[in-house]
C-alpha cells in the first residue's frame, strides 16, 4: 500500500491490482466534515466510466453520508468504504469551512431518500433539488445547494457522462483537490 499526499495528479494513478485498506486512524486523523472520500471499486462499481467510482461525503466521527443501489440515502461508517478499494481518495473542496457545515445539512436531510438509477437510463439526470440522488450527483448537489462550487469538471454534455455528474469528474474539478490518495 502506498500514500501519496499532496501534490499528486490523479489521472496519473494506477492501481498494482491488489487492495488497499486505509488505515483509519491517519484517515481520521487528516479528514475534516464536508471532504469527499472517491474510491475506485470493483464488480458492480466498474460499469462506471472513469478511474473513480463511488463518492462519499465525510461527515465527522468516522461516518459519511452515501448514496448507494442498496439503500438509497445512508449513514455508513468510514470503514465500509474505504476497505478493500483499488483505491482510496480523500478529497477537499476549495471554499469556506461555513460552506462545508451546509454541505454536511444539505446530505443529512436527503437520508432516506433513494437511489437514483437514471444515470444509466438517461443521460441528462443531474438535479440539485431531487427525489433521488446517485452517488455523485448527491455529493456535488450538497455544494451548488449551499453557496459552493460547481464540483463537476464538464457541466455540460459529454459523450461519456452525458449531462451526469461522475465521480472522476469531481476529482477532476479545479475546485476539489486531493488531500491524500491511496493506492495499492
């Protein structure tokens, strides 16, 4: 396993093809509430174009909110997600710490609600304001809802997104940088 902290240009990475699990002590240690863990995944997680595959959004004291096929909006511990991950990326948005406190209010009031799998059956299903959040579309609605950024690298149509939001996209954003990125 190896750390890179910063700086570090994330389309360079690649992955030895073995697991990383992120020690959670120095995550916790670096991690502050709004921050994004992107993790590159496998199995169900590499239908998704691009190096990175799942986003979530760090909320304090070892959990994150996510969006998720299986259950929609939740509360998960830090440790699902980056354990046995190709790769681990924790990521920061460059804006005010008041915009991230309302980016962690924006997440925690869309709990419950579910996935949303137009991503793959539309190319245009990005919504700040939705009934259902994917991954991505859920962390970069959290920012645009509260005064932030734009965290989506090619906010119009490409012809490999569509109008969606992926996660490589954020972590391509000039308005998000690595803090520190894992890889095995």
């Amino acid at each position: 396993m190896s750390l890179l902290l910063l700086p570090v240009r994330v389309e360079a990475l690649s992955t030895g093809g073995g697991y990383v699990t992120v020690p959670l002590d120095t995550f916790l240690a670096i991690a502050r509430p709004g921050d994004l863990i992107i993790v590159r995944g496998d199995t169900w997680y590499m239908k998704i174009a691009g190096y990175w595959h799942h986003v979530a959004i760090y909320i304090g004291n070892g959990y994150v909110v996510e969006a998720t096929p299986d259950y929609g909006i939740k509360i998960s511990h830090v440790s699902t997600v980056v354990s046995n991950r190709l790769a681990v990326g924790l990521f920061r948005v460059k804006t005010t710490d008041l915009v991230r406190e309302r980016a962690v209010q924006f997440v925690l009031a869309q709990l419950g609600k579910p996935y949303d799998y137009g991503w793959l059956l539309y190319p245009g299903g990005k919504q700040v304001y939705g009934a259902s959040y994917y991954c991505s579309e859920l962390a970069w609605a959290s920012y645009l809802a509260t005064g932030g950024p734009d965290i989506d690298a090619n906010p119009g149509f490409t012809l490999r997104y569509g109008f969606n939001v992926a996660p490589d996209e954020i972590a391509m954003d000039n308005d998000v940088y690595p803090v520190a990125v894992w890889t095995a």
